[in-house]
C-alpha cells in the first residue's frame, strides 16, 4: 500500500471514529465529563471532512489536498481557541489536549503525505 493510501485510508477511519465518538456524546447523552462545547462540535463536524478528504486523496482529487490542509489549519485555530478557555480558568477535560495535538499532528502528516504525492504526480 503506497503512503497516500495508507494515509487515506487513515483519515476515513479516524472520520469515522471521529464521528461515532462525537456522535454519540451529542445525540445518545454519553458522559465525556467537562467537555468544551465548540470543540465537541468542531471535532464531530470535522469528522464528515475527514471522510470526504480521505475518499479524496484515493480518487486523487486535487482539492482533497487543501481539504487536508485546512482541516489541519482549522483544527489548529481550534486548539488555540482550546487554549484561550482553558487559560480562562473554565472547566476542560485534560484529554482533550492531547486528542487536539493528536488531530493536528494527523492532520499535518496527511497534507505532508499528500502534497508529496501531488507532486510526484505533476
């Protein structure tokens, strides 16, 4: 499986986690603790993205790689957003800091994958 693939794949399988985790906390009443709402829904809306960058980049569909890179831009103006409420003293869930990292850096990665196969192609 080539990297583009891989990475791919990748993002339709963590949309659709994305998506049944986020899913479930807003419609089936799952208790994730102090969640911060607009990161709740970020991430559960971003999750659709995910998927459609990820069926993107197998088609290899030009603007699949900027759907990669702005969901790596806007999961990060999330994060800092994350970062202003936190510093507000409001109630966070300390997880949810390394799941933002963890999306930012997947994020990054499959643009970075993405890109280079772009211009492989080119």
């Amino acid at each position: 499986m080539t990297k583009i693939r891989f990475a791919a794949s990748f993002a339709i399988f963590f949309g659709g986690l994305t998506l049944l985790t986020g899913g479930s906390t807003l419609f089936a009443g799952l208790d994730m603790g102090a969640v911060v709402p607009f990161v709740l829904w970020f991430n559960f809306l971003a999750g659709f993205a995910y998927v459609l960058a990820g069926i993107g980049l197998i088609l290899a569909r030009p603007w699949a790689v900027w759907l990669a890179a702005g969901i790596a831009v806007t999961t990060a103006l999330v994060a800092l957003g994350f970062a202003v409420h936190v510093l507000q003293g409001k109630p966070f869930e300390v997880r949810t800091v390394g799941a933002l990292i963890l999306r930012c850096g997947v994020w990054v990665w499959i643009t970075l994958v993405a890109r280079g196969a772009q211009r492989s192609v080119t």
